[in-house]
C-alpha cells in the first residue's frame, strides 16, 4: 500500500559532465544525465513506495520523452507533466575536481521549457 500521494514542481535539467583533468573550454563531455534537485527527491520518495506525481512541463521531442521515461522507470508518475514545441530542458555543466581545485558547476536554464 502507497504511503502518500506527492506532487513534485519538477524544474528539469540534464547535466553534462566534463573529462577528468580537462576543463570546459576543452569540451571533452563524458557524461550526459537526467538531474534536478526535484526529480532526485521523487524518485527517493517513490522508492520509498510513495505515489508521486512530477508537474512540469517537457519539450515536445527526443530529449522529453525520454526524461519521462526516466522518471517513468523509477515510479515517478509524468500525468501532469505538458510538451511544448519549440522549448528546451535546461542545461548545467559538471566540471570534475582535481587535485587542486574544487569541481565548478554552470549552468544554462534561460528559455528552458519549465
């Protein structure tokens, strides 16, 4: 039996991760993942057998569909989640620390769909 039933004000974002030891001028991406602060607490509150619900809304493509998805897989509901055309997800880049200095984060949320 589900423990309750959650809506989530999901700000979608995919994160890019940069090569170890390049830096971001470099452009060397290794990484390319589904984030979001929101989306990481609701798919821990679904994975503790709760019903939850992400409210936002996606661009009409590729990338959206398969953000669902990805929610989708870990038991978070997309019911409430709109497509638009000619929108995006936001973006932010993961730079990874070396020994010397902290790993930097950027990111590119203007225009981005929700």
């Amino acid at each position: 039996m589900k423990k309750k039933v959650i809506g989530i004000l999901e700000d979608p974002l995919l994160r890019l991760t940069i090569k170890m030891g390049t830096s971001f001028e470099d452009g060397s991406f290794v990484r390319f993942n589904y984030g979001g602060a929101e989306m990481n607490v609701g798919i821990n509150l679904a994975g503790w057998d709760n019903e939850v619900y992400a409210i936002s809304q996606f661009p009409e493509n590729q990338i959206g569909n398969k953000f669902k998805k990805h929610l989708n897989s870990f038991g978070v509901k997309t019911n409430f989640i709109t497509s638009t055309h000619n929108s995006r997800i936001g973006l932010y880049y993961l730079s990874s620390p070396t020994s010397i200095k902290n790993g930097e984060v950027t990111y590119d949320r203007n225009n981005s769909a929700f």
